[in-house]
C-alpha cells in the first residue's frame, strides 16, 4: 500500500497536465477566428509585416526544397545574431535550415545576412490549425529552438508526429522555475516531449531536468561564440574618412529614455570641454528614428539621420543610425560604447558583440536577463556599470580623454568573451545523433 499514493500522485499529475494543455489548444482553436484583428493591430503599430501575413498563420510563402531539412527558430534579433555560426555550421552539412522569427527587425537582417541553403520565415503563432499547416508544407526532419522559446502546442504537435525538438543554448532562470512549479503539471507535461536540452550552464541543466527534459547536457552559450558582427567596408571607409579624429561614443541598441539620456551626456560633456564630440545613438528599434530625432532637435541639438542617408559634418551633434544590421559598423568606429536597455528595468542587451569588436563596454545596473553573461565581464573589468546619467557622464569623459584605459576595458572584455567560448562546438557534437544526413549526389 506504500507506493499506492505516488502512482496515484504520478497517474492524476498526468491527467491533470494533458487536461491544461488539452484546454490551451482548445483556446488556440477558439481565439482563431480573433488573431486576424490581433494581427491587423500589430500591422499598424508597425510589429508585422504585411507582405508576410500568411507566415503567421502557417502559409508558407516559398517552396520547400528537396532534400532534409532544420527548423531552427530564434524569437528576435539577439538569439538570431547568437545562431549565426551555428545556422552557418548547420547549412555546411548540406541540409537546408529554415530559420523563424517573430520580429519585424530580425526578419530584415535575416533578409540582409541571406546565404546559400537559409530559408527565412515568420514563425506561425501557436494555435493547432497554425502550426500544422506550417509542419505540413516543410516536414522538418529536426527542430531546434533557441534559449528559453517554450510553445506548448508546437511541442505537442512536433512530438505527436516523432519530430526531435532541441532546445540549444537553453535557459532557465530562478525566477522562470518558480513560475513553472506553479503549474508543476503542465510543465512535466510540456519539458518532457523534449528531446534534448543544451544548457548554457549547469543551473540551467539542473532546473530543466526538474521538469522531466529526458536528455539535459551542459554545452555553453552560443552567444560566446556568434560570429563579429559585419559592416559594409566601404562605408565604415567613408565614415572614418567623415569622422577624421573626432572624438565619439556609441550608445547602442537603445530603447525609450535612454536617447534623452545620451543627448543629456552629450550636453554635459561638451560643456566640459569636449567641444568636438559626435555621440552615435544607435536605437533598439529603429522605426522609432523619426520621433528620436525630433526630440533630440527639439533640445537644440544638431542631428543627421542614417536612414535619410545623411552622413555627419562638422556640425553635427548626434548622429542616429536609425538603420537595420548596423551596428557592427559603429562598434568598429567608436572607442567606447554604452550598451542599452539597463538604465531602463528592461533586463539588458547582449554585450558581447561589443567585446568582439574591441569596444570598451558601459552598461547600467538592470543586466538581469543576461547576468549569466555580464557577471564575469564586470567582475574581470571587461564591463564597467553606470548607475545614472551622472555616472555614465563620467565614465565617457574618463575614457575618451584615457585611450589607454579604455583599451584596457575592451581587452579584458575579449579575453572574457575567448575564455566562454567553445558552445558551437559542443552543440555541433550533441546535435550529431539527430542531424538528418543528406543523400549524396551519386545516390549513396
């Protein structure tokens, strides 16, 4: 009679997990009919692209090709600039990689960065009618998916139909954990139709198992081994030509409040004496450029807009790369470099595109979606935190009137950033049992 309760236990966890599950596609079923209207909104905010519309409902809008085929989905820009090597290792194999993702932004540097054997499209939203449609038309024979993307009904569907879904690159925070124990049967439910998870590090490895994953090992995180971002050479040529000595800083990848902030630094910096200072403002989202600008004007300052294809003189103040797949162009042209989204509580953008590049890092306090990543930058010195307009003020000030610190800073940032690497490789060699092998010409 001992192990008559945790077989019930077991026996009701199950049944009570496929019921929530069972319900929540039954709601994708019934909110069908509604995700039009929701798709509309999204268009005219400017979150969907209206040439694409049938991508988000499983309506492919190219043609498979022969042969095997990888599904890997990496939700917006940062896990796709992290997939670049990997998707590039995986199109080396001779299958083809059909790469989703749900953003606007990422859908134009995937267009921007296309190469022989990727396939791009907009991952479908999760409902039954949506996804099957989309894993009708391209049959993957393996699907992979990026960090901490968990969509019950893709899962569901994928291994109703014996595809292998991985997780790469995986994640699972403190705080997500205690959201799933919340819904403990949902989640063993859920985590265990996985395949495979590839843990960025053991914690990570630790709570997923928790949840029933049946294979969990620890291979890194991709984001170490992603290629240097690219720029065009012929205009970081002309840049640097327009430029000449100039002294410059960058802040980069920038979301609402932090524009005023860099304009407010770059104010306070000439007025101590940098009279011939050029701040770069490279914005998250770049569609915000016409209302970035119009503020910072409207401060007096002298603004020249990228996407109008201006290029900076003498008088300009702030110059707004309000373009798409850039950065790595302004990385390369400036010596320092504030990364965004942390002097707001947004969590944090990834630094280590950066560090590649040898730019000193400056990042606020609210890193907590990459901690895993800035914690041994800062605690090596790779990355120094700024906990307001002020601090960011006087760390800029220090560094361009100090090359040498600065240099310094962006050393031991790229001996961080060499010291993590080593997750492609270790992806590469866990994902070898289920990587469908393409037939050779000859037929063998």
């Amino acid at each position: 009679m001992s192990g008559a309760r945790p077989t019930s236990e077991r026996i009701f966890s199950r049944i009570a997990g496929e019921t929530l599950l069972a319900g929540y596609r039954l709601f994708g079923r019934l909110v069908t009919p509604l995700l039009p209207l929701l798709h509309a909104r999204r268009m005219r905010r400017g979150k969907e692209d209206p040439a694409r519309r049938g991508e988000r409902f499983g309506r492919a809008s190219l043609a498979r090709p022969d042969g095997p085929l990888v599904w890997l989905h990496a939700a917006s820009v940062g896990e796709m600039n992290a997939a670049q090597a990997l998707i590039a290792s995986l199109a080396e194999t001779g299958v083809t990689v059909l790469l989703t993702t749900g953003t606007v932004t990422s859908a134009r540097i995937a267009a921007s960065q296309r190469r022989p054997g990727v396939l791009h499209q907009f991952v479908p939203y999760d409902t039954p009618g949506n996804i099957s449609r989309f894993l009708d038309h391209w049959r993957p024979d393996l699907a992979i998916t990026l960090e901490s993307e968990i969509w019950p009904t893709t899962i569901h569907l994928l291994h109703a139909r014996g595809i292998p879904l991985v997780i790469a690159s995986a994640t699972m925070s403190e705080r997500t954990r205690a959201g799933w124990n919340k819904v403990p049967f949902v989640a063993r439910r859920i985590f265990s139709r996985l395949t495979l998870c590839l843990a960025q590090t053991q914690a990570d490895a630790e709570r997923l198992a928790g949840f029933g994953v049946p294979r969990v090992e620890v291979s890194g995180n991709l984001k170490y081994d992603s290629q240097k971002l690219a720029a065009d050479p012929h205009a970081l040529e002309g840049l640097r030509s327009a430029l000449g000595s100039r002294p410059r800083w960058l802040a980069a990848s920038t979301h609402e409040g932090e524009e005023t902030i860099a304009a407010s630094v770059h104010e306070t910096l000439e007025a101590r004496g940098l009279a011939d200072l050029l701040t770069i403002v490279v914005p998250r989202h770049p569609e915000r450029g016409e209302i970035i600008a119009n503020d910072l004007s409207a401060r007096g300052l002298r603004v020249a807009r990228r996407s109008a294809g201006e290029i900076p003189d003498a008088g300009t103040q702030i110059y707004l790369a309000d373009t798409i797949g850039e950065l790595g162009l302004f990385y390369r042209l400036a010596p320092v470099a504030f990364i965004g989204k942390s002097l707001v509580p947004e969590g944090g953008q990834n630094p280590l595109e950066a560090a590649r590049l040898s730019t000193a890092i400056l990042t606020g306090p609210h890193v907590f979606n990459l901690q895993d990543i800035y914690t041994p930058l800062i605690d090596a010195g790779g990355a120094l935190v700024v906990e307001d307009e002020a601090g960011l003020t006087d760390q800029v000030e220090r560094l361009l009137r100090d090359p040498d610190a600065a240099r310094h800073v962006a050393v031991l940032a790229g001996d961080v950033t060499d010291a993590g690497s080593g997750a492609l490789a270790a992806t590469l060699d866990a994902l070898s049992s289920w990587l469908p092998i393409p037939a050779r010409q000859d037929g063998t």
